[in-house]
C-alpha cells in the first residue's frame, strides 16, 4: 500500500542520513583524538552532542522533506519536493533527492 511504502521510504532515508552523520562525528573525533596536543578525555556532554548532532540533524531533514511533500501551501516549492513513494518507494524526484542529501 501506499502508507507502508511512504513509511519504508521515509525511514530508509532517515537511517541512511544517519549513518552518514555518525560517520561524519567518527571522523571528526579521531581527527581531534590524533591531531589534539591537549590530554584525550572521554566526556558524557560530548557524547550527547554528537548524539543530538547525528540524530537529530537528519530528524529535521526528514521532517522538513516530509513537510515539504505533504503541504500543499508550498507549491511554489514544488519542483524541490522529494516526492516520497510516487513510483518506487524512495524519493523519486532528482532535485530533491539531490537537495535533502546534500543539503
């Protein structure tokens, strides 16, 4: 149905944002961990930062993409909506895919 496809679709690009997220706060922490002359120390508050930064960042995509799909007050924004399940279930129009990944 179209409700299960919309939801598989939605939560494909949501992990796959984080996945992407989680990688960026990997490689940034072993930069700092390597390239840092200060002593290395392991700290609950830097961990929920990059927690909140890694999930909560693609939680606004998603929300903003969806928002975006769903409202039809923005059809000045049209050509930008990521169209989700119209044909397969991913987003299926090339500049918003293009703009809710790179964005």
């Amino acid at each position: 149905s179209h409700t299960i496809c919309t939801f598989v679709a939605t939560t494909s690009h949501y992990f796959i944002l984080v996945s992407f997220f989680c990688m960026n706060v990997m490689s940034y922490d072993i930069c700092r961990t390597f390239i840092s002359f200060l002593p290395f120390h392991a700290s609950r508050t830097r961990f929920k930062f990059y927690s909140y930064y890694s999930w909560g960042i693609p939680l606004c995509i998603v929300i903003l993409a969806n928002l975006l799909d769903h409202l039809d007050s923005l059809s000045f924004l049209e050509s930008y909506k990521p169209m989700y399940a119209t044909k397969i279930c991913w987003l299926n129009n090339k500049l918003g895919s293009a703009i809710f990944f790179v964005l």
